[in-house]
C-alpha cells in the first residue's frame, strides 16, 4: 500500500560533530533508503538542514554565525554545495529530485499554502522526490519556522502524510537528557502528547544545528495533531526507516490523533503567525474546550497586541496558557472597547453593526 513518507535529517546526522564536514556515508545511506521507498511505490519528502552549516565548512569558519545577514550568506553559499552532492547522489541511483525552499510567508498566505500543496503533489505524482530547506538566504526572523523540525512537521500536514521521521544524534526519547542523567529512561512509544508534560527535555541543539529534543516535540505536536505518525530515531542508520515501516518498534514512536483536524484547521492552528492574545475567562473556555462554541465578547477579559480583522490570534487562560487559535472577526481596537460586553451591546458600544462572534467555531483550533 502506498505510503507518503516525510524524512527529516538534522545537521548533527548529515555533518560530523567536530569539524562541520559532510557525513558522506551517511547521506549516501539515506539516499539509498528513500530511493528503495520509492521503488516500493512510497511517495517520499526529504526535508534536509545543512545549508548553513556546510556553508560553515565551506568557508572554514569554526562556529555557527549570529548576525541575521552573515547567516544568510552563509546558507546561500552552503545549500549550492548540499544540494548539488544530494543531485549527484540521486543521479547516480537514477532518481530525480527538486530542490524546494519555503520560507513562513509561504504557509502564512491561504493562496500560496495551496500553492505549495499543489505543487507537492504533482512532484510526488511524477515520481520525483522533493528537497525541502527553510529558504534562509531570504528568511527574516518574524517569518521563520525556526527550525527544520517544525517545517517537517508542516510539510508532512500540508501533504497529509502517514509517517513523519525526525531522524536526530540519538536513538530515540528519554525521560531526561542522557548526556547528563545516567539513568534516563527510554521512551518507546508515546500515546498522547499529555505524557510528555513531566519530562525534563534539554533545549539546546548541535553546535552546528539550531534544533533539539524539544523542537521534536514540538514537531511532532504538530503532525499528530494531522493524523501522521511520527517517530524519532538515529540518524546515523537511515536503513531503520523501512525496519520501523514494516513494524518494528526501534526509536520513539508518537501514535497519530485518531481524528485529525481538518486542513484549513491545521492551517490556522499551524501555518499562521498568532499576531495577539485573548486572556479568556472560565466560562468562555468551557465552552470552546468543551462544548464547541463560538467566542463571544463576553468571555474575554484581556486583548494583548495589534491585529486586524481576519488575523490569527491565540486565545489563553488567565495564566497565559494557550487553549485555541482562531481568526477574529474584530480588530484589537474593536476588541479593546467590547471585551466583556455582551453581544447586544456592540452596535451600541462600537457605532455600527457588528458579527456576534469574535471568533467562529469553524474559524477556531483546540490546541
């Protein structure tokens, strides 16, 4: 049965930890592995970090550069170099490839979300497998994913893939960082996101990478939400990728929602930047957590940022815990004079007519 698979390699799998250099064996691996998916019928993504770090080596610097621009041009200099030796790599195994560099902006507008999905989906229908990368050169900080795991994970919504891989340094979850707790334990298989809430999970990344145990996480949230069953494993040995398709249980695997949120749902929830916050109180999130309803002005005691009509904006509790996103029908000014107030009272309160719901419920994501 055909399956559509998302691959993702960070740069602590594809480069050696002490000098930047490619992992060549490595690589040539994985490009082995997907090649053979393929020839079982699979429809296969690779989305690969790198570019800054060959980018690094490239240019013989020793540490991972901070400035915005300086990193830029190092990504532009290191993707030429990644991409080229994956050409090479499939060429040799008569595979096409396209290379596909997405920034936020890419997923943040409705007509270019379908976009990018439309064109996914003729890539995997011609056979080809595409080479996903944050376009970095362009990339500005309040339009990035950040890191590849997220992208991997919104690529694999985007697509509504079965499996999302993150392949990573380790072998799998552990209920703390095993490079500094001896006896952490191993995690084979996380059921719900909810088991994670007491795991003391480190955040920092490889020197040459930007990700970690958390942005995995974080990532596989993301895609579980979607309905994509997501496994964490080692890098080193990408042939695991087929053991674990044909049922073994090696690495950490995270069981998919059994009902995932629809596209534009996940769409909202995930692709768009959250320009505010409604502090709601209990009421209102009883009613949206549980009973399915709308958001009305009544509920919310507090409106926090700039936003327009339409934009996405988190809905919190009083402590500042997200609950929901959704696109309101209100901008913050609007919301600032009716926040509280009932329905009824809007018109008279705003000047004009005005929708009863500050958020619709089709326009409103549980998180």
């Amino acid at each position: 049965m055909t399956k559509t698979i998302v691959v993702k390699i960070g740069t602590s799998s594809l480069t050696q930890p002490e000098t930047g250099q490619l992992a060549l064996s490595t690589i040539a691996t994985l490009a082995e592995t997907l090649c053979h998916l393929r020839t079982q019928g699979h429809r296969v993504i690779l989305v690969s970090s790198g570019a800054v770090g060959v980018g690094c080596a490239r240019l013989g610097l020793t540490e991972r550069p901070k400035a915005i621009a300086l990193k830029q041009a190092v990504a532009a200099v290191g993707q030429g170099r990644l991409i080229r030796i994956y050409d090479d790599l499939f060429t040799t195994l008569q595979q096409a490839i396209a290379q596909v560099l997405l920034t936020r902006s890419d997923l943040v507008q409705r007509s270019r979300y379908l976009n990018a999905y439309n064109t996914f989906q003729e890539l995997l229908g011609l056979g080809v497998i595409p080479i996903v990368n944050e376009n970095d050169t362009v990339a500005i900080d309040e339009l990035k994913f950040g890191d590849n795991d997220t992208l991997s994970a919104l690529v694999a919504s985007l697509v509504e893939a079965d499996w999302l891989f993150l392949l990573t340094d380790v072998d799998r979850l552990y209920s703390a960082d095993p490079r500094s707790v001896p006896d952490a334990r191993p995690i084979a298989l996380v059921s719900s996101i909810k088991e994670l809430a007491e795991l003391q999970i480190g955040s920092q990344g490889s020197q040459w990478g930007t990700g970690g145990m958390v942005t995995k996480i974080s990532a596989a949230r993301i895609a579980i939400a979607a309905g994509v069953r997501t496994v964490i494993t080692q890098g080193r040995f990408p042939r695991n990728i087929e053991k674990i398709i044909q049922g073994e249980l090696i690495g950490t695997h995270f069981e998919p929602q059994p009902e995932p949120t629809s596209a534009r749902k996940r769409w909202i929830a995930y692709g768009l930047l959250p320009l505010g916050k409604l502090y709601l109180d209990e009421g209102a999130i009883a009613a949206i957590s549980l009973g399915g309803k709308s958001l009305l002005a009544a509920g919310i005691k507090l409106v926090e940022g700039e936003f327009r009509t339409q934009d996405a904006v988190q809905l919190c509790d009083t402590n500042g815990n997200e609950i929901a996103r959704g696109l309101v029908n209100y901008n913050s000014d609007e919301l600032q004079k009716i926040r509280g107030c009932h329905s009824r009272e809007i018109s008279a309160i705003l000047g004009y007519a005005g929708v009863e719901t500050v958020i619709h419920r089709d326009n409103l994501v549980l998180i």
